[in-house]
C-alpha cells in the first residue's frame, strides 16, 4: 500500500537563496528549529523530516511586501517563488488542527520571509474518516426541492434590529413570494433585541405554516454560532422546530467547533466565512480559497461562502471563479460542497456567472438584489429566475429583458 503523505504549495518572497528558504520552511514545520539539537538523530529525520519536493521561481520584486523580514545579503535580490513541502502522514494522524498547525503554523512568522501565503494542500485519503458535509448539493436540493437552478436566497434585512415577530413577518413575505433559501445575518445570533429561541420560534411558525398550505418549505438558516454546547442546543431547537438548516460563523467557532457541530447535527451546515478578508485579502500573505475550502468541507460544512460577481467587496471576478470552480471540485472521494454566491448580487450577474463556471449547483443569494426591487420584494424574486433563465436559454438579459418586466424593472433599478 502506498504511503500516506501531506503536502502544500506556497507562494514566498525572500532575499534568501531559495533553496535554503525552502529547507527553513521545511524544518520549521517538522523536527527542525535554528539548531541541531541532540534527539535530532539521522534515523528521526529521515522519518520525521518534511521534504522541499519542488521550487520554482517567478520573478523579482523591487521591494518587501511585508514589513519585518530579516536580509541575508543587503545586495541580494527579492524573489518570488512557489515551494511545494510534503510531511509523513505519521507527524500529524488524522487531526485537521493538528494537520493546520503543519502546513500553516509558524511558516508566516519566520524573519526570512516578506511574504508567505498558502496556495493548497493535498490532504490523505485517511482524512475520509471525518465524514465531511452530511448533505452538501443532493442533500440541499433534497431539502429545498430545487432542481436544474440554483437555490435562490436572501438575508434578512437590516441584520440586526429586528425583533422575532419583525423577522417574521420579513420570512412570511419572502415565503410568499416564493424564496428557496433565507438566513439570518451572521451578525445576528442571541441578541436581546432577538432572542434566539424566540426567534427559531417564530419563523418557524410560518414556514410550517407555509410548508402546510403548499408542500414546500423555504430552508431558512438560523446562525448558531456559540460555543460547542450552545450551538449543540440550538441545533436541537432548530430541528424540534422543524428547522432544516444551521448557519456558523466558521472562522470564528473554529475547526473543533465545527467538526463538534457536524457529529451532533442532523441538519445541513452553512459555513459563512466572514473574517476571510483578514487571511486572504494581501496577496503575499494569509491563505488561498483552495486551500481554505478542502479544510471546511473535510469538517463538515454542506455550504460555503464564495462571494459572487462584481461584488461590493475586494475580490476579483477571477478570484470568485476559481473558489466556486474548488467548491465543485472533487476531495477525498466526495465531500461535496455547495458554494455560496452572494455580495452585491441580482439578476445582472445571473448569465456571467453560467457562462464562467458551467454549473447551477449553489445558491445564489441577493439582499438588495431581491428586497429593493422597485416592484417589491416578489418582482425582484422573479427577476433573479429570470436571469437564470436567461443563462439557461444562453440568452443575453437585455433580449430576456424584452418579454419579461421583472427582469427589465431590475435592469433598470440596477444596472
């Protein structure tokens, strides 16, 4: 049987010659430090050591993208580079911290470095065990009884401020107006103003109400985020209620707190990412979507936050295509995931976001998008299935436009 192994691909800049900053990272993250100590044998390193399994150099840079690197030869250039490591699976077992802690622990820190970002990792086959998303794709198509589009959402609006019954009334609209998804805002979990119990409570009265009157009920993702025990109980409030989805702040509660989650819940999992811009916004620092995704999803969460098209935030459109296209993505055999388009979108970015990834398996979400339609909020529902019709039909939205007023309303109010 072949060896079990963990690797990683990183971008560096560093005015050390490569090799030799290469063998730094390697044996910061495995049994070396800045001296041979005595335990460190021949035979340990040979079993222990991380191996440099490849270096390839990009280019120079004219000065440090991060302030604080130490300089090995004040006349030496600054490359760029990409440096691939690979571990024994020995050093780490199958322990997602621990296996974080390998392959982006101190690396950031070291004084050689003016740069340092995680592109990806190859994580073993062993890592199966931890069962990843419970539903992923199917099991949210299941849930929603969305089929051959994406599941259609929104957050409810404004994020916190509203009380249970306000919240309410907003999810009896939405329902009514024929929603697939809703979440709360990650900035709303167990508020005064909104207690969550109460919360939970109330909407699920009216979509039980809903799902009574028409056989469908709108999944709405309730944000548990808390510690362990906490979430565990709202996840039971959730699913005695008649919920089918929880919402956590994935960053936040952390890895244990979601792999926790994952082995209570009988739920689907939306990971919402918020404080993703911290690890990933610099371009020589932090973590890549590719990397960041396969950790989530070996945890367990069914849905992942990817930003959309023409967002209101940083991130390039490339950017947003590639981290949908690593949501589809195979790992470890399944573990699928569905990714989470949302920020700034409406109908408008419907027919560009097919054209780029080729898929309708993720939900796309748009606050404003939705409740700011100049018809309300059921035209601007209908606006954004029209827009995906329009991608379907490979049609362009200012012909679909012509015989749909929804979606010509929202052009207008938008574009």
């Amino acid at each position: 049987m072949e060896k079990e192994t963990i690797s990683a691909k990183y971008l560096i800049e560093t005015n050390y010659p490569l090799d030799e900053a290469a063998e730094m990272m390697a044996g910061e993250q495995s049994c070396g430090t800045f001296v041979r100590v005595p335990g460190e044998t021949d035979e340990l390193r040979e079993r222990a050591a991380a191996r440099v399994t490849a270096i390839e150099e990009l280019g120079l840079v004219s000065a440090p993208s991060l302030a604080g690197a130490k300089v090995k030869n004040a006349k030496a250039p600054i490359r760029r580079a990409t440096v691939e490591l690979e571990w024994p699976l020995a050093n780490v077992g199958v322990n997602l911290p621990n296996l974080m802690a390998t392959v982006a622990g101190n690396l950031f820190e070291l004084g050689a470095f003016s740069g340092m970002k995680l592109l990806d990792i190859d994580i073993p086959i062993s890592y199966s065990r931890y069962g990843g998303p419970q539903f992923g794709i199917r099991g949210t198509r299941a849930l929603t009884a969305v089929h051959g589009r994406p599941v259609i959402g929104t957050i409810i609006k404004p994020s916190v401020g509203l009380s249970p019954q306000d919240t309410a009334q907003q999810v009896h609209e939405l329902s009514e107006a024929g929603i697939d998804f809703i979440k709360d805002d990650e900035l709303m979990g167990d508020a005064p103003s909104s207690p969550f119990d109460q919360r939970v409570e109330r909407v699920m009265e009216v979509l039980n109400r809903y799902a009574d009157k028409t056989g469908k009920k709108p999944m709405f993702a309730f944000n548990v985020s808390g510690d362990i025990d906490d979430m565990r109980r709202r996840h039971d409030t959730v699913l005695a209620m008649g919920g089918t989805c929880l919402m956590v702040s994935i960053n936040h509660v952390g890895i244990s707190g979601v792999v926790a989650l994952r082995k209570h819940s009988q739920l689907p999992i939306h990971g919402h990412r918020n404080f993703w811009g911290a690890l990933s916004r610099h371009e020589c620092l932090g973590v890549d979507f590719k990397a960041y995704q396969k950790i989530w999803r070996v945890a367990g969460v069914d849905h992942l936050h990817t930003n959309g098209l023409r967002n209101k935030f940083c991130e390039s459109d490339e950017s947003v295509v590639a981290s949908i296209n690593a949501c589809l993505a195979p790992l470890l055999g399944g573990h699928e995931v569905m990714p989470v388009v949302s920020s700034g979108q409406w109908a408008g970015q419907a027919v560009d976001t097919y054209r780029a990834v080729g898929s309708v398996d993720m939900m796309y979400l748009c606050g404003g998008g939705i409740m700011a339609h100049p018809q309300g909020i059921a035209a601007g529902i209908r606006s954004v299935r029209q827009g995906w019709e329009a991608a379907l039909k490979g049609m362009t939205l200012a012909d679909y436009a012509e015989t749909h007023i929804e979606l010509q309303q929202a052009m207008e109010m938008f574009g």
